[in-house]
C-alpha cells in the first residue's frame, strides 16, 4: 500500500444516509470542512460515521444507502477494501424508528447484568441487520460530579456497579456481531466543577482505583474490542496523547488488541484547546504515538497534515503501519476483507435492490421484543424512593397531575436518542416510536379515575404563572402526581446531556417552588422525577407522601411509572447514584473517605437524602443466620459467608442485597465502604433463600504507596445490606500473613449462591 492507501485507513468521514436510497453524502459539521469524497475515495477510507444517525431516514433505505456507498467505496479503492460503519448506541440504536431504551443511569438502576446484556443483544442485532459494525457505548466513567451534564450517560457512581453492567452490555452487542467501544478511557467524569470537557484534578490513587476500575473489567471479561479516549486531560496530560494510559497500561498491561479511537475531534484537540502541539501534523503524530489509531468523525489530522509530517520526517511510518496493522486485523476479523464479502446487510437479504421505493418499511427496528425488553427493564429501574404508605394509590376519584413532563412525550428520552439528539431538528417528521405520555399512561392504568392535568411551570422556565392553576386543581383531587425533572438536549438546549452542566443539584427553574406549593396544600404529593441526574428535593425529602425517581426511563417508561404508583408493579430499582439532601454540596459521592463525612468541625452535612443502592417496595424483607465460614484467612485466601433472607410481607418481590467492605484501618486513606458485590434475589410472599457469598481477599486490594495493588493483612468489616446507607448484618474478618502485590490478574469478584433454607416455613417455601 502507499502511504496515502494507508493513512486512508486510519480515518473516517461524517456521512449521511440517503432519503431515496442513493450514495450517502458527507455530513456537514461547523467544527469541519467539506470533504470531497471523490478526491478521497481512490485511496480508500477507514470508516463511515454515523450514517443513520445524522438525519430521519427509513431504515430501509438507509440500509440501501450505506450498501451503495459501500460499492462505491470498495470499487475506487485498489484493494476493494469496504468503510467500517459505527453508530451511537447509548440508549438504543440512534437511528428514526429504532427502540430507545432507558438511559445508561437506569441500567444502573436495575442492578441486572443480565437484562442489560439481553438489551445490548437487541441493539446489536438491529445495528447488524442495516450494514453497521461498530457502537460508541458503554460509557464506563464513573459519576464524581453530579452536575454534569453526561450524568444520564453513566452508569453510577460505583466502580463495580459500572464495570459489572457495562461489561455485560458489551458481551450483547459483542455477541451479535457489533465491536463495543469503551469510552471515555479515562477520567472525563471528573471534570473540575462538573464542567463538560474542564480539566480534570485528579490523583494516581483515585484514577487507579475508581476511574480505570471499570475499563479494566470490561478489557479482561467482555471481548471487547475499541476504546475511544477521552477529551480531558489528567494533571496535565491529555488522554488522546497519553503513551502510558493507551499503550503501557491498556496494551502492554492489560492485553487490549483491538483499536483505539478518538473521541469526535479529539486529535484536533491536542492543538486547539490542550496546546500540547504546535499543528495537526504533530497533533497527529502525538496521538498515533500515544496509541490511538482512527481519527473520528471526520478528516483533519490524519489527512494532509500527517502526510506532510510523515514526508518532513517529523511522524515515523512505523506509527502508521502500527495503527493500520490494527485496523485492518479488525476489518479481517469482521469478514469486511473476505473474498466474498458482499456489502448487501441481513435486513436486505433476498430483496429486490432496484425499487428502493418497494423497500420502504421493510426493516422493523421497534419490534415486539424489543419493546418487551425495553419495559422490563424500565419497571426493574423505576426507584420507590419514599412512601408514607399513600403509594400504591386505592382507584382514587382525581388525580392532580401537575408540572412540566406530565404531557411531554420526550420526557422519557435522553440526550443520545433519535428523537432528542436528531429529530428535533426536523420537526416535520414524526418520532418515528410510540412514546405514550405520563398522563396517557396515568389514564390507561386508571380508566375509572378523573385525572386532571395543569403544566404548572416549564422545565427550566422563571414563570410562576402557573401556579395558582396547579395549587386550585391540587387542592380538588384526591391526590397530585407532580412529574417533575429534565428536558435533555445538547450544549445547553436541555437541562440534562452533553453541554448541559448545572450550577447545583437544585431542580431546573421553579420546579422546586412548584413542589413546595404543591406540598403546601394539604394534599398528598407523589412527586414523580423524569430526569438525566439526581436532584436535591427540598422538603419533599421528608413531607412528600411518595418519590418515584425514574432516569429517562425509555418508550415503555411512562407504563412503568404508572404501573409503581397503582402497585400493578412492585418497585424493583435501587438507586445507582446518592440523592443529595442539599443542592449545593459537592461532591455527593458515597464512595468517600471519612473527611468527606458530616463532622463537627464543618457546617456543611453532606450526607444524602437517599444513599446509594437505596429503593423501597412494597413487601418487606428479614435478614437473618449470618454465618461465616472461617473469619481469618490469608491476603491470598477467601471467607464465606451466609445467611437466610425471607419476603416477611404480602406479595411477591424481589430484594438486592449489596455487599460492602469497610477497610478500618490502611496504609492509605480508603472510602468508608464500597460495592464489591451485590445479587438480586426474587422471593415469593413467605419464600425464604439462604445466600451464601464467597468473598476473595483480592477485592479487598488498592493501589498503595509505592503505586502498586496491595491486599494489606487486617481487620476488614463485610458489610451485607440493602443499601450503602442500610446495612443489615456485618461480619468481622481478619486477613493474615505478609502484604501482596496484585496485579491485573487478580479475581475481581464475590460469588453468590442461592438455594432454599431448609428452615424455611410459609406459603413461599419450595423444597
């Protein structure tokens, strides 16, 4: 290959699909220039972007689209090498028609590897069926900041919650055929002030022992095979130019053989806003020298200015064959470079390619199953945050629903679904989904009750205008269902997304005030969160009848909700994020030291409303039998522990019990706790279930001084609970015998069984 055939590999170009099933045409961007395919394509090129998920097209003819492209592509290039085509697919596949999923934050919520790996299974398969090969999620920065916009794209803020979810994502999309990229590797989360894209004031210990936790999981159990670096950079060193995170650490360490991609003009980046390089050509060179291989979306390093480095002498071809090697191990591994390969998709198998016309509608991206999927998992993530025993609602005569997401068919939709990152820009076309509201959804779970509805205030508006009308129609009903929370949007169109940081954990506009006014009439108030991140809720916390907290729930969200308040569902989500008690303190995370806990030489309590891992249901739940098989055991060694959990109330539901482990005492400062486990177990009313766990001393390691993973010898508390705020049994172990260095291979995991108590008595009980 020339060197220009080669540096074509290692690029892609923003496209659109076309409408009537023609070649798909370079997107236009504001941070770029136009590209001109014909004067590229002779050399080749490395990837589409986005083909589908730049502007409403049936997906059918997109797919048609992208097959013709990929004709053209393979056909001017010597080699007949085809574009890998990626796609975002945070909540779903971003493509018009295709299901969106509950957010990110929800698949934390329903603390379900299984269901999450279900779902990622769905969207691969969808991806696949129309020509695409590569997803840009999960997203595995772990939440330090809640005012950050990209909240609603994480998966919590614990290391183990997000490294176990988001690997199981992985293994779905992977096993229908889709490459997964690991973003944002590594740190974005813990941008200063939650300032999208701030610089990021972090330590080595914090980076090794939360940020990178989770990436190290998925590399080394997910099969995954891209990891996309992240905008920020880390005590000075940008991540796209960060030879040790993507090379020493991610390849030579951890074993990673897959590609690296830049974040969307990331490379760029190292010039225009880092100012770590003089020009896109050294710009270039320090990314490929740092181990990035792809430029994304478009080309603006990796084209002329790398060639002319490369020509001046100033980037070694070697880094090139480097990246290309990799690329195209890649390709091969698709079947992209088969002699064989035809670029004709599975959703276009058998079809009369001629009448693009006679294609239309002929590839279902919103099927049955899918939508299945989708509800079970928003009714396992909505969070039953509080109850004064209001909740379930009895047929109430009227219900007052008031505020701004009551009526909003887009309140159940994050900032990376079709409709809210692309159709909003067309307007003339439909949503291309059903996306029933909160008040349809009321009325249909409700079909005797008057339901009554009033806006009340907007999202993030100053108006109070509408508040007497609210407060009158509170004041007549039997009970107020306030939808409160979110608009998502981009770079500070919404209140929630990329751009859209916040000054406080405070609700957006009066929203807070609508709820006190609310409260202040004497009638119960379930207040009913639709939101990307946790807010502060004011003495609702405490005087609201119930909280139902929801993030983004998805097309099938509002079913869900309504299906919590009437009890036709138990509430079966825990909270993957603190609520903080106030608006103004930060962090919230409850993975934090002691000097981060309230103590009398602060005014400030930070302590939470609601702590992590916290959700209510409707029955009730006894822990007993605590039993630990040998409380001492080597820094190499294990303790088992077990114990009996019985549904003590009425109707059937399901608990998740969370294991925590408290480290007294440490040759450097440790958090109070962390997850290091958790299982969800489903009981019958009466059933009873004997847990057992197998804790490994390696879960117990962190990075000590020297920089290196430690398990120190000591006492350790095990901390059993249903939430980090909620412990129920607690067992003292000691590990013993000399400080061991781990390493990557060490086991990242507590195992646990189920099996029926055998003393186990009442209607529930299997034998």
């Amino acid at each position: 290959m020339t060197l220009a055939e080669k540096v074509a590999q290692l690029f892609g170009v923003w496209v659109g699909a076309s409408g009537d099933g023609g070649e798909v045409a370079p997107h236009q961007h504001d941070m770029e220039e136009t590209v001109d395919l014909d004067a590229l394509l002779p050399d080749g090129l490395g990837q589409l972007t986005r083909p589908f998920g730049t502007a409403p097209v049936d997906p059918a003819i997109g797919a048609l689209s992208l097959l013709r492209t990929q004709e053209r592509i393979t056909g001017a290039n010597r080699f007949g090498i085809p574009a890998l085509a990626h796609e975002e697919c945070l909540a779903g596949f971003a493509a018009w028609g295709a299901t969106a999923y509950p957010v990110p934050l929800s698949w934390g919520a329903t603390f379900d590897p299984a269901l999450i790996r279900e779902m990622a299974g769905a969207i691969g398969a969808d991806m696949r069926s129309v020509g695409v090969h590569q997803g840009l999620a999960p997203v595995l920065d772990v939440i330090r900041d809640v005012r950050w916009g990209r909240v609603e794209e994480t998966i919590g803020e614990d290391p183990y919650l997000v490294g176990t979810i988001a690997t199981a994502y992985i293994r779905g999309l992977e096993s229908a055929g889709i490459v997964a990229t690991l973003k944002h590797f590594a740190g974005y989360s813990a941008s200063v002030a939650g300032r999208n894209l701030a610089p990021v004031a972090m330590g080595t210990r914090e980076r090794a022992d939360v940020m990178l936790v989770p990436f190290e999981m998925a590399v080394r159990e997910s099969g995954v095979r891209s990891v996309m670096h992240a905008y920020t950079d880390t005590d000075g060193v940008p991540s796209a130019a960060d030879e040790w995170l993507l090379t020493v650490l991610l390849r030579d360490t951890w074993g990673f053989d897959g590609t690296v991609v830049a974040d969307y003009f990331g490379i760029a980046f190292l010039k225009t806003l880092h100012g770590v390089a003089g020009c896109f050509g050294e710009a270039a060179g320090a990314a490929l020298a740092a181990g990035v291989d792809v430029e994304l979306p478009t080309v603006k390093t990796f084209g002329r200015p790398l060639l002319d480095a490369v020509a001046a002498g100033r980037v070694p071809i070697a880094l090139i064959d480097r990246a290309l090697r990799r690329v195209l191990i890649q390709k091969a591994r698709l079947g992209l470079l088969d002699p064989g390969w035809s670029p004709v998709p599975p959703g276009l198998a058998g079809a009369d390619l001629s009448d693009a016309e006679a294609l239309r509608g002929s590839v279902c991206l919103d099927s049955a199953a899918n939508r299945a999927i989708a509800r079970r998992m928003a009714e396992r993530a909505i969070v039953l945050l509080r109850n004064d025993g209001t909740l379930p609602l009895r047929r109430p005569g009227r219900i007052a629903l008031i505020g701004p997401n009551a009526d909003d068919p887009l309140a159940v939709l994050g900032c990376y679904s079709f409709p809210v990152h692309v159709g909003v820009r067309y307007p003339e076309m439909p949503a291309g989904i059903d996306l029933p509201t909160l008040r349809e959804a009321l009325a249909a779970e409700f079909p005797g009750t008057e339901i009554v509805t009033a806006l009340g205030a907007t999202v993030d508006g100053p108006g109070t205008g509408g508040f007497a009308e609210a407060i009158e129609l509170a004041r007549g009903a039997d009970v107020v269902v306030a939808a409160l929370g979110d608009r998502a949007g981009l770079f500070g169109r919404g209140t929630s997304g990329e751009g859209c940081d916040a000054e406080s954990a405070a609700l957006p506009g009066v929203q807070q005030d609508l709820l006190d006014a609310l409260i202040g009439t004497g009638t119960p108030v379930v207040a009913t969160l639709l939101s990307g991140r946790p807010y502060a809720l004011g003495r609702a916390a405490e005087d609201a009848a119930a909280i139902v907290q929801s993030f983004f729930p998805g097309q099938e969200g509002t079913s869900a909700i309504a299906g919590v308040i009437s009890g036709r569902l138990d509430p079966a989500g825990r909270l993957p994020v603190s609520i903080p008690r106030r608006p103004g303190v930060h962090p919230s995370s409850y993975l934090s030291a002691r000097l981060a806990h309230a103590s009398e030489v602060s005014n400030i309590d930070p302590t939470p409303a609601f702590g992590f891992g916290h959700g209510l249901t409707y029955t009730a739940f006894e822990w007993s039998g605590l039993e630990v098989g040998v409380a001492e055991t080597g820094t190499d060694g294990e303790v088992n522990l077990g114990f009996t959990l019985r549904n003590s109330g009425d109707r059937e539901g399901g608990e998740v019990v969370q294991l925590y482990l408290h480290d007294p005492v440490a040759s450097v400062v440790q958090p109070v706790q962390r997850l290091v486990g958790y299982v969800r177990v489903p009981l019958a009313p009466g059933e009873a279930q004997r847990v057992r766990v197998t804790v490994p001393a390696d879960v117990a390691s962190f990075t000590g001084r020297d920089g290196r993973r430690i398990v120190e010898p000591g006492e350790l508390e095990l901390r059993l609970g249903a939430s980090s705020t909620d412990p129920r049994l607690t067992a003292t172990v000691t590990l013993t015998g000399p400080v061991r260095h781990v390493d990557h291979t060490r086991r990242l995991h507590a195992t646990f069984t189920l099996s029926c108590d055998d003393h186990a008595t009442g209607p529930g009980h299997r034998p």
